[in-house]
C-alpha cells in the first residue's frame, strides 16, 4: 500500500515538474565588423542554432573592437575584414580563422551618372589628386569623399595596404566627412549626389546605392573567385585560445567550414575562404601593384 502510494506520488511529480531539457542552452557572444555581420554571421548563427541548439549573441563595434573584446575575453568570437596589426600587444592573443572573401567597393549615390572607376583613379582621389567628378567623367562638381575614422579600421587599413601601399597614409587629410563605422558611411551616400566613398561588398549591396565597376569589372562572386575583380580581402573569424567555450567556439568555425556552411555563405553572394583558395596566392599580386603604383607616382 504504502509502496503505491509512494509510486503513485512520483509519478505526479513527474507530471507536475517540467521535462528536463536536452537541447544545449549554452550562449555564445560575438562582436565585430558589421561587414562581417552581414557577409555570413547572422545566416551561419541562425542555422547553427537550429541545428545545435547554441545561440549566438551578435552586436557590433568594428574589426578592431571585436579582436580586442576577444583578447580581452569579454565575448567568445570576433568578427573582423582585416588580420591582425603585427607587434600590438592587444591583438597578438587571437587566433584569425578565414571564413569568407570579401571585396572592397566603391559606392557612389544612385543618381551620379559615372559607372567605372579605375584603380589609378582610385588612388588618385585617395591621395587629393583627383577631387572633381568631371576627372572621372561625371558632372563639374567636387568629389565629396566619405573616410572611416582612424587607421586600423577594417576598411581603412585594407585600403592603406592595398591601394596605397601606405598603412599611415592620412586619408583624413583630403576627406570631405570622416564616420566612426562602415554603416553611417553607407547611410550617408543615398543623401548627398557628389559623395563617394568605400566599404565591403556584403554590406554596400544591401543598401540604396551604385557600386562602380574597378577597372571595368563588378564585384561579382565570380569575379572575386576568379581574381577579376582585384580589391579583396579576407574575413575572419578571432577567438582565444583559451575561453571557456572553446570546445563550442571550434565547432561553429567547423560548421562554417562544413559544405553545409559555405553553401549558406554562397547563398549570400559572398566567396567561401575555402572555395577560393587560389586568391592567397594572387595577394601577392595585390600589393606588389599597390608599391608599384607608389614608386611610379614618385617619379613621375
């Protein structure tokens, strides 16, 4: 008797309390690049939740921000669109995985009638040589150029080194407005007719704006994969080797690099790191034009 009773008191409890949960609850945090954000993170968060069950907080603050956050083991991933500054003692920590190709773009608003910009170009409004839209073949105007604050920006460092050759070059110097991030860079093109400025692809397409063709060529996935396109660079995924959710952290880079990852990148128009391996090799080639262009500026 008191046995069934007993039985049956376990058996309501069972009842009554909620059924254990199996399906991970872990959180992890990341912070970075906007860039970033948009080419692969939030789709590749938002599929490895539903399949593991592990959410992903995201927020944003930049490249540097999200290396730094990582270093200093606030968040468990980084997310950043340029590799980290050699002998910075804040950046050394972090390990950068590749994830994705990304290409540098430079955005006009829709209503400017210029559709190409060649790299020579490019440099030259850079360097305060070129500062009317009549030198590209547009309107008698000046060329409102649009800069990231700071030097070690994403965008900004990647343009320095491949552009100009230059990782202190002040690009301040001849800007029109100087933004604190890529997003109200982007935002401000739409208002003004005679802006210009440059950001990465994953994010510039998703606004209202016109991307120039470089030197005749789109930033198309095909012309990033093939070389064509020459502005690109990588986008990384930071973490540090010793956080407290390692384990889990190496299982989402393994997810990203999965074919079932990179097919989710692809669907975002954005190049897997690993679907175009031969680009590491023709980076060489990117800086070599960069130096080159710089030492023939010099003497002619």
């Amino acid at each position: 008797m008191i046995r069934g009773i007993f039985f049956r008191v376990c058996l309501l409890a069972l009842l009554i309390l909620p059924a254990p949960s199996f399906a991970a609850t872990k959180t992890l945090s990341w912070a970075g690049c906007g860039i970033t954000k948009k080419a692969f993170m939030q789709d590749l968060a938002k599929a490895f939740e539903t399949k593991t069950g592990i959410h992903i907080s995201l927020s944003g603050g930049g490249a540097t921000y999200g290396i730094r956050q990582v270093a200093a083991g606030k968040v468990d991933m980084g997310g950043s669109c340029r590799f980290r500054i050699e002998g910075d003692p804040n950046e050394l920590q972090p390990v950068f995985k590749p994830i994705a190709w990304d290409a540098l773009v430079v955005i006009v608003n829709r209503n400017n009638p210029v559709d190409n910009i060649s790299f020579a170009q490019l440099r030259g409004i850079l360097l305060g040589k070129i500062t009317n839209w009549k030198q590209l073949g547009g309107q008698d105007a000046p060329i409102h150029l649009l800069v990231r604050k700071g030097k070690i920006s994403g965008v900004g460092r990647t343009l320095r080194k491949l552009v100009l050759a230059d990782y202190d070059a002040d690009l301040a110097r001849y800007a029109y407005k100087e933004y604190p991030s890529s997003g109200p860079l982007e935002q401000a093109i739409p208002k003004d007719l005679l802006a210009l400025g440059v950001t990465g692809i994953s994010s510039g397409r998703k606004r209202p704006v016109k991307i120039l063709s470089l030197d005749g060529k789109q930033p198309t996935p095909e012309n990033i994969h093939s070389g064509a396109y020459t502005l690109y660079r990588p986008l990384y995924l930071v973490y540090s080797p010793t956080d407290e959710n390692l384990k889990l952290v190496k299982q989402f880079i393994a997810f990203a690099y999965s074919s079932e990852g990179r097919a989710i990148i692809r669907k975002n128009r954005v190049v897997p790191y690993m679907d175009a391996l031969g680009l590491v090799m023709k980076q060489l080639e990117q800086d070599k034009r960069a130096r080159d262009m710089g030492l023939y500026k010099a003497t002619n």
